[in-house]
C-alpha cells in the first residue's frame, strides 16, 4: 500500500488551524479559530452551539469554510473532498458513532481495512480485547462504550496519524466512561497518533489532553493547561456553564422565545413559602452565546437591570439546537393506542404487491385495514398513509429522511415510523413483509407497541439472529421461504399465513377483553429471577399471589429489558427487582447482559420499586472453551455443559454497586433497595464456590457510598442470603410499604 502521509518537515505541526470561518447561510458559525495541535491529545470543550462539531467537519471536508487555513502536516485541507482528507491519514469519530446495527463487529473492521497500514485488524483486536470477545455481535448488540470501540477501531484502520473525535463519551454510564477515558489514554501512549478530542464531559477532557482549548461562540476563547482547568471549578462555571445553571439549559427547547433575565434578591430574604415553588419557565438565567452577549459583561454575570427585560424572540441557527419534529402531538394514551384496525405497513414502492395482497386477505375476513408506506424513494403512493404523513415525524423534519442517502433514510423513516406509530388511535394489530431493510424498519415501532397487541413480521431473515429485531417485545417473525419479491405459489401461502395469524390475534384479542372486562384484574407485579435466586421469588410470590398478578422474569438479559418493557407500557404496577444480575455481564462481557437503561423504566414512570443484588456475584458465559483467556485465573462453576459462572472479584463489584447506586439516586418515585448482607445467590452462602465476603463487602460498600437517601428512597440492610425467608419477608414488606394493597377476597388464593 502507498505511503498516505504526508512529508513532514520538523516544525510542521500535525493540526494547525488558521483564522477559519464558517457560516451557515447568513450565520457566522466560527469567527476566526485559531488552533494548533503538535502532538499528543489537544481537547476542544465548550457549551452545547459553540462551533465544536462545526469545526470537526470543516475540518474533515464536510462543510465549506469561507476564509482561513487547515494544514495537516504542512499539507493544506481547504477545498479537498473528505474521501481525499481521510486517505491522507485524517480518521474521524463522528459524533453518535454512525454504527451499523445489522453488521457484526468483525465485518464492520473487515469493511474498513485498506490492508498495508500499521493498523490490522489482529492489531485492533489486540489493542480492544472486548471487540474480539465480541466480534460476531451486530451493532445493535454492543454497549455504549463497546460500540465506542469500535468507532474508534474504525478510524484506526484507516491508518491515521490525526484522529478527530467528536463526543466520544456521549450519552454513556459513568463506568463505561471509565473505559473509553482508559482506552484514550492507551491509545496515544502505544501509538503515534494524535489525537483531536471535541468532548463536553470536563473530567474526561482535562485528564487525557496536556492543553484545553475553550470554544465559546465560534471561537477559541483561550487555550490553558488541563491541570489548571480540573482544579478551579470557578473557572469552569464562568467559561463553561458548569454549575448550578448548567442542567436547566440543556432542556431548554431552542424554538421557543428566550427567557427573561431577572434582578437577583438576596436569598436570606425570600419566604419559605416561595422557596418551595418551581422556578417560572419565564424567568431562568441563560448563559451567555454570541446572540445575547449585549446582555451579560465580559466577568460573565447578569447586565444590571431594574425590571425583568423582554426581548423578542432570538434567531434559531439550524446547527446550534436538536430540529424539532413538525408535528408534536402528545403520546397516544395506551386506551385509546389500542382498537380493532390492523395496520399493513412497508416500502410499497418495492413491496406493493405483496403488501397489498396482504390487506386483500385481512379484509377478506371482515377486519378493517390501514396500509402505511414507508418508502424513501419519493415516489408517488397509493397506501392510506403515504411516505410524506410519516417523515416529518423524525425529530430533523422530512427532510432528514428524503434528502440523504439510502442507508441514511432508512433510519430516518424507522425513527419518524416509530414517532408516529405511538401518536395513533385504534391499533388492532401490525404486520409487514419484507427484506433485511424493510425488516429494520418496520420492528423498531412494533417494539414501541404495548405487549400483547398482535405483531407479525413476515422476513426474509427471520431464520436467523432475530434478537435485534425482536428485542424484549413480542413480535411474531415469520420466514418468507423465497424473497418477498413478486407473488407466486410459495409466496401467496406464506404471505396469506401470516395475513390469518394477524387476524385470529385481533379477533380473539376482541373477545378475551370482553370477557377479561368482567372480571376484576389483579395489579401486575415485575419479579426478576435467576436459578440461584428462584427460593427467593418462590417465597415472594406465595406471600403476594392473592394481590398481584405475580409475573416472573428470567434475568437473561432480555428477560430484564421485557419487563422494564412492561413497566414502560403501563401494564405494571409494582417491581420486585430482586435480580440484578445482568449488570454483572453487561460490565464484565459475559452473554446475558443488560443495556445501559437498565432501570430507566423505573426512572421515567415512578412505579414503586423493590430491588435488591441477587446473583451480582457472577458472569455468566457458553461453554468452557468459550471464556475468554483473560478470565482463566478467576472462579468458575460450571452450571451445565452450555452455561458457564464467573465469580465477580471486589474491584469489578465495587464499580458496578457505584453505577447501581447511580441509577437508584436517579428514580424520583418510591424506592426499596435491600442489601442481602448473607450473599446474594444460591452459591455465595457459607461452603459454598462463590463464598466471598470480601467481594460482597466491596459491591455493598460501594452502593452505600454512592446511595442517596432521602425523600422516599431508602437502603435497606438485611442480615440474610437472599434465599432465606427471612430476606423474602422483608421484601414484601419494602413492598407493602411503598405501595399498600388490601387483601381483598376477589383475589384470594384458592
């Protein structure tokens, strides 16, 4: 392979930036940036709409600068197409990382090998054991941080001498971001690459780059040493919005007219009574941005006034704020989500006919149908709900699904599909036919939909992996036998099984809720079980049957997701979160782990909750051989000969009861946490393998730090195993407590 780089002459820096501007339309974006980086990591940090991703893809080609200078190595950007600028040895992580769900690790680094470079795919594997523990998941099945990885792996294997990351901690869990921070610092000290760090996470910025560049309003402001950033937080909430006011812009919507600015009063002064009110939407403090710098002073405080100030609304660049969706109708209450219609849906540009003959068979049977079209072609369309009434439900507009290439439309139209599915009246029932493509589209807004409402999907990958389509939801996948292309003997049976499955689903769903509707239902309660923890659920349940309808969850991953599924729906009341173990796997890459969102059902709907640690001392893995070598000192049992356990050592305990610990203190509704202090499993009891008060002790030490109690949060210490029934009572007690039911003799055991 051809050398890529550049010649270099000794005091020729690897980045050098020169008073570069950058407009959209009218707006001046970045107003003369000045930036130099000559070795090593240089970090780029700022507010959100200060330039820094703007900056990143002028810097890569992608937008046009209007004046100003970017060398690269001596070499000069300006003009070049971004393809030319990455072979040159520019690697770039955007930011989101721009995965693709359906292609598994391996293949995404196979796809990006040029071959040659010093970068190889064993090298990457090397560098990233977790990517080859990994390297036949798809992109949809890695964590935040593995997929960070893998972006990352990516740019590598382009070769690059700069490589430009843009947020590479976004979004991810404090111990996740641990690991991105490792892997950066590892990453310039193995290799000669420079490294370009735009990130907003100041912890992360300061501890990885020597120097911070400070971006406000479209330009470097200063340039000052990371040391003495981390250390004068003063600083920092001057420059940086970092403080008390900092979390209330974020949520500002950005299309609403700006907020007044009013007099401070002397906190002393004001009355009880007012201090308990919620802040006035209209009266915030807003940080500074280039647009209303007239209103504060240089020091970064407030312009005195005597009277609050109104002020018209500001102009709205397009590159400073998240587009709002045209249409912004609330979600569909879950009693009028459901009804009797069955929607048909797909790409009825490729698939009319197929389609269509599927509605012809439902409505054949007497139920009502609703074709939607979900082609990004722009052709015309014949189906009730064409490709136009769709789109602008993306969170970009419509635009964001016509104008931009295939792969790119296409999860454009399955985020506006899965925005617009929940803001319909009387779903029956959904079903589709299609390819790997339309498959993708069409599955992420059947898992949008309640559990039990009918779901077919008729695929030609349906004989597959289905996890990533199907998720903790119930769709039914059914296997095309031949492509969903044209109509012919095979096609028109499988496609007319799957057009009679949908309808037997609506109609005998109509009747069960006649008659379910006479009789009094029970309040459904999320339990979470393992086999090492099943004691536990059985005595909880017997104590609880003739209250709850006790539904039980095998924590295998998806098994946590399903249920958290639920709670999201509404059709649970209560969780009794007692096993918590895909935590453990999702930390340590074991097979049944849980996603970053583990509790955000809990978070975002309030229900009481009732959790503890069950089986958080162990990984779970296949067969022996399937372990990876690096775990071969380390505890095992093998629980039969497909089902391997790790036992978990005090270090990785102590970080994953402090991201426990993190998400509990994010839950505002009723919330029980019990620390089982005899052990958490079946195996970790006295003569038992996985025995090991000491890294028990770290996982409950590290929880009780971090733990926030107050309010209705409590921590609840019992000094049992989980498995014993003394632990059992004091869970449906935590139970009764937060949300006391009744015994009433409808649900009487019988």
């Amino acid at each position: 392979m051809a050398n890529r780089t550049p010649a270099r002459n000794a005091s020729s820096a690897v980045l050098q930036v020169r008073d570069l501007h950058v407009y959209y339309g009218q707006s001046h974006a970045l107003q003369g940036v000045d930036l130099t980086l000559e070795a090593g990591v240089h970090a780029v940090v700022g507010r959100n709409g200060m330039g820094k991703t703007t900056l990143c893809n002028t810097i890569m080609g992608l937008l046009p600068a209007r004046r100003g200078s970017i060398r690269f190595l001596g070499e000069e950007l300006i003009g070049q197409p971004p393809y030319k600028i990455a072979s040159k040895g520019v690697g770039y992580t955007p930011q989101g990382r721009r995965l693709w769900p359906s292609l598994t690790v391996d293949e995404h680094l196979r796809l990006s090998d040029t071959g040659g470079g010093a970068w190889t795919i064993e090298r990457i594997y090397d560098t990233f054991p977790r990517l080859a523990e990994r390297q036949r998941n798809g992109g949809a099945q890695l964590s935040g941080g593995e997929q960070q990885m893998l972006a990352i792996s990516r740019a590598l294997l382009q070769d690059p001498r700069l490589l430009v990351l843009d947020e590479p901690t976004e979004g991810l869990a404090p111990v996740i971001v641990d690991q991105v921070e490792e892997l950066l610092v590892r990453l310039t000290e193995e290799s000669d690459v420079a490294i370009l760090l735009i990130e907003q996470n100041i912890s992360v910025a300061t501890s990885i780059a020597k120097d911070v560049a400070i971006m406000v309003n479209g330009k470097i402001s200063r340039v000052m040493p990371a040391a003495q950033l981390a250390n004068d937080r003063a600083l920092q909430e001057r420059l940086l919005g970092v403080g008390r006011h900092s979390h209330e812009d974020v949520d500002l919507p950005a299309w609403e007219p700006a907020a007044e600015v009013p007099q401070a009063q002397p906190e002393a002064q004001e009355p009880a009574e007012e201090l308990a009110k919620p802040p006035s939407p209209s009266l915030v403090y807003v940080p500074p941005t280039r647009w209303s710098a007239a209103r504060w002073s240089e020091g970064g405080e407030a312009a005195p006034t005597d009277t609050p100030v109104s002020r018209p609304p500001e102009r709205v660049r397009p590159f400073d704020t998240k587009p709002e969706p045209l249409f912004k109708e609330p979600l569909t209450p879950l009693e009028s989500l459901v009804g009797g219609d069955v929607y048909v849906v797909g790409t009825f540009d490729t698939k009319g006919a197929e389609l269509s003959y599927i509605r012809d068979c439902i409505t054949a049977q007497g139920l009502r149908v609703r074709t939607v079209d979900l082609s990004t072609s722009g052709k015309p369309s014949s189906a009730d709900v064409p490709p136009h009434l769709v789109a602008p439900y993306h969170k970009g507009g419509s635009s964001a699904v016509f104008d931009t290439d295939r792969g790119t439309a296409v999860r454009a139209m399955a985020d506006a599909f899965e925005n617009w599915i929940t803001r319909q009246r009387g779903i029956g029932g959904i079903i589709s036919a299609a390819g790997s493509g339309g498959t993708a589209l069409a599955t992420p807004a059947m898992r949008r939909l309640p559990i039990g409402m009918p779901k077919v999907m008729i695929s030609t990958v349906a004989s597959g992996d289905v996890g990533q389509y199907v998720g903790p939801s119930d769709i039914m996948m059914m296997y095309s036998v031949t492509d969903v292309q044209g109509l012919n003997k095979i096609s028109r049976q499988v496609l007319a099984n799957g057009a009679n499955a949908v309808v037997g689903m609506v109609k005998r769903a109509a009747a069960d809720k006649i008659a379910r509707d006479k009789i009094p239902a029970k309040p459904g309660l999320g339990l979470t079980m393992f086999g090492v923890t099943t004691r536990a659920v059985q005595q909880v349940t017997a104590q609880l049957d003739d209250l709850y309808d006790c539904q039980v969850f095998h924590a295998t991953g998806v098994g946590g997701r399903s249920m958290e599924k639920l709670a999201d729906s509404g059709l649970l009341s209560a969780v009794m979160d007692l096993t918590t173990t895909e935590i453990c796997d999702m930390m340590c890459g074991g097979v049944f782990a849980a996603t970053e969102d583990r509790f955000g059902a809990i978070i975002r709907t309030r229900i009481p909750y009732v959790g503890s640690l069950g089986a958080m001392d162990m990984v779970n893995f296949g067969a022996r051989n399937t372990v990876p070598e690096k775990f071969k000192d380390r505890v095992f049992v093998e629980h039969n000969p497909q089902v391997t356990l790790m036992r978990t050592t005090a270090s990785e305990n102590a970080k994953m009861g402090d991201w426990i610990a993190s998400r509990l203190n994010e839950m505002t509704g009723p919330v029980r946490f019990l620390i089982p202090e005899g052990g958490v499993s079946a195996l970790d009891a006295p003569g038992q393998a996985f025995h090991d008060p000491a890294a028990d002790k770290a996982l409950f030490d590290a929880l009780t730090a971090r733990f926030q109690e107050g309010g209705n949060r409590r921590l609840i210490r019992v000094p049992h195993n989980i498995n014993d029934p003394a632990f059992a009572r004091a869970a449906v007690e935590a139970l009764e407590e937060i949300n006391p039911m009744k015994r009433n003799a409808r649900y009487a055991a019988v």
